[in-house]
C-alpha cells in the first residue's frame, strides 16, 4: 500500500493489488476491488462484471452501505479464517 501512497495501517476499506510487483501493477479499491474479486471467481460470479457499466459514485455509495451494514448481515468474528495451503499463494504475506 506505501508504494501507492497510502498507509498500510489504515484499512478502512477493501483493497486488490492487481498484477503484484509488475509494471503495470494497480491498486483496486472498494467497488472495483470486490467486482473484480468476483470476476476472478469464475463462473455465475462472474456475471458481476457487468457492474462496471454504473457509474463508481453509484457503485461506491452501495458498498458503504453495505460494509457499515456487514456485522448486521454476516455476524461479527475476533478473528480470520487463515487460507488452506493450496491458497496461501494468493495472498500477500506482509509482517506489520
């Protein structure tokens, strides 16, 4: 997150690094994180692409609903499930 000019302590919101350490590498936030997250799923989750067409104001305004909302909705946890090791690949393994 520092080498996009952000600080890597303040996670008030969903980020996807794109492309991790190449050149055309890019930071994906709030709605443009979670369509693309979906995308990469694959299959009926993919259809989510097509969220792209409306505008970011709009798509933004429907993701802080819903993150001011998600305790609500799925419950609240002390701690993250940790990937299975056939996944550890996909995240990044950053000591703060």
């Amino acid at each position: 997150m520092t080498r996009h000019g952000l600080d890597p302590h303040d996670l008030n919101t969903v980020y996807v690094v794109k492309n991790h350490k190449r050149a055309d590498e890019a930071l994906l936030a709030r709605s443009d994180a979670i369509l693309y997250m979906l995308t990469q799923l694959g299959g009926i989750w993919g259809l989510a692409g097509m969220g792209r067409v409306l505008p970011r104001a709009f798509r933004d305004a429907v993701y802080k609903i819903v993150a001011r909302n998600r305790y609500r909705v799925f419950g609240k946890h002390e701690s993250c499930m940790l990937p299975e090791p056939k996944h550890r690949t996909k995240f990044l393994d950053v000591q703060m």
